[in-house]
C-alpha cells in the first residue's frame, strides 16, 4: 500500500454522520436526512478532482447498521439503488471508478446485480475512484484478512516471509493508498470501525456539521487544516 506524501491529499476518506440529527431538527424523518446525505455526496464528487482528489471513501452502511429499524435500513437500500440508477452514467461520463468496500451478499440479488453492473461499467475510469463502504465493518474486514492468510499457510506458504503489504493485499482496499485525510462530520470523536488498518498515519478532521449539510466551504477548510499538519509517520 502506498504510504502518503506528506501534504499531498491523495485519498480522502470521510464517515457520513448526522444524517438522522439533520432530519430530526426539521421534523423530517430520518430516511429524508440520508437522501440530504446523497446529495451533499453528490457535491463532494464533484469537488475531488478539482482539489487533485485521487479516491474517495465513504461509508455508506455499517455491518452495524443492520440493527436499525428496518424502515430506516430499506429507506438505505433503496437509495443506493436510486443512487446507481440516476448517477451512473454520469459518473462514467466524469471519469469516476465506483468501487465497493464490504461484502455485498446480504443486499438483495436486484440490487447486487445493479452494483456489479456499476463496478463493471467504471471499471476503467482513471479521474476518481469513488469506493462505497456497504456493509463493512473493519473488524470484519481483518478477520477476513487473516483468515486469507491461514488459507494460504495451509496451503505451504511461510508465515515467516510475510510483511504488512502481504495483510494490506487481502484486504478490500488493495491497490488502494492509505487514506490521507479522514474526516468525520456529525460532531462525534471516533473511528466507528471504519478502515481500522488503512488509517494508522491518516490525519483526521472532525467537525459538528451535519453531513447533509457539508459542502464546498468545509471541504476547503478541511482540506486547508490537512496542508497545515505536520506528518511525521512515526519519525521525527
Ligand atoms: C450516519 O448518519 C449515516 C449513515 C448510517 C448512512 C450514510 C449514508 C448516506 C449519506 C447515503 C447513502 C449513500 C449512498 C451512496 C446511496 P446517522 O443516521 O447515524 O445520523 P445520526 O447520527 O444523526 O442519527
């Protein structure tokens, strides 16, 4: 995996938090907030290239967010349908590689056939990858990981030969750098099990706004945060 320049933001990684807060302020319900959310990452795409963004990680559901009322979790499901119905061809237009972080079996077969119709038709496409975490949980992701690598040691390999790139390659993330920037809106402190490997060295940017109503004006301010931090990956 390859480790960052320092000040260049090559991968932006981002949780998408306060989806439901947003809608609640406004007496909307909740599954209103995650459409706001879908067009604040409408706008955030569109921003990336601009800013010399080379991918772009959300996460857009949880292993975790199946425990939410199952209202809310179809209100998820049908929006990403409608996500890759309505934006498809554009983002193929714009050059933007979708990829999906997660194990996709769960979702339904309709959908599922829609999203390796995605994968597929972007495959090629250089300006952006756009990865969608669904239904990831980075816990999971490292189980998956290390049971690879038991696999591969039944099969005759010497555990003693291998290296963190050997682990990075097995995760869902391969070929993919290391996140540069993760940005968390929504107001709360934590990593909620997002890339727990890829972030290590990863600067992070929090902020209270909703993620709905996250826009070009804090992109910028994150971004301008990110250039004044001094990274040092372990050294001095
Ligand atoms: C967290 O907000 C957000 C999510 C669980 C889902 C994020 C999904 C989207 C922005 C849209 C779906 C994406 C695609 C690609 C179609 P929350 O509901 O936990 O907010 P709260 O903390 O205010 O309750």
């Amino acid at each position: 995996m390859k480790k960052a320049v320092s000040k260049e933001l090559t991968h932006l990684a981002i949780i998408m938090d306060g989806n439901g807060r947003w809608a609640q302020k406004r007496g909307l319900p909740r599954a209103m907030g995650h459409r706001a959310g879908v067009e604040a990452l409408r706008r955030i795409v569109e921003l990336c290239p601009a800013n010399r963004i080379e991918y772009l990680t959300v996460y857009a559901f949880s292993t975790e967010n199946w425990k939410r009322p199952q209202t809310e979790v179809q209100a998820l499901m049908a929006l990403l349908n409608e996500f890759i119905d309505k934006e498809l061809n554009l983002l193929n237009q714009k050059g933007v590689c979708i990829r999906v972080l997660g194990d996709t079996k769960p979702l339904a077969p309709v959908l599922r056939k829609k999203i390796d119709h995605a994968l597929e038709t972007t495959a090629q496409n250089k300006e952006l990858v756009l990865s969608l975490a669904l239904n990831y949980g980075g816990r999971r992701e490292l189980l998956q990981a290390a049971k690879a690598l038991a696999y591969r040691a039944l099969q005759g390999e010497d555990p003693e030969a291998w290296q963190e790139e050997d682990l990075a390659a097995e995760l869902f993330t391969k070929g993919i750098p290391e996140p540069d920037l993760l940005i968390r809106t929504g107001g709360d402190l934590r990593i909620s099990n997002f890339l727990l490997w890829q972030v290590a060295y990863t600067e992070l940017w929090c902020t209270d706004i909703f993620w709905p109503d996250f826009g070009e004006k804090e992109l910028l301010e994150a971004l301008a945060a990110f250039k004044g931090r001094q990274r040092r990956f372990g050294g001095v």
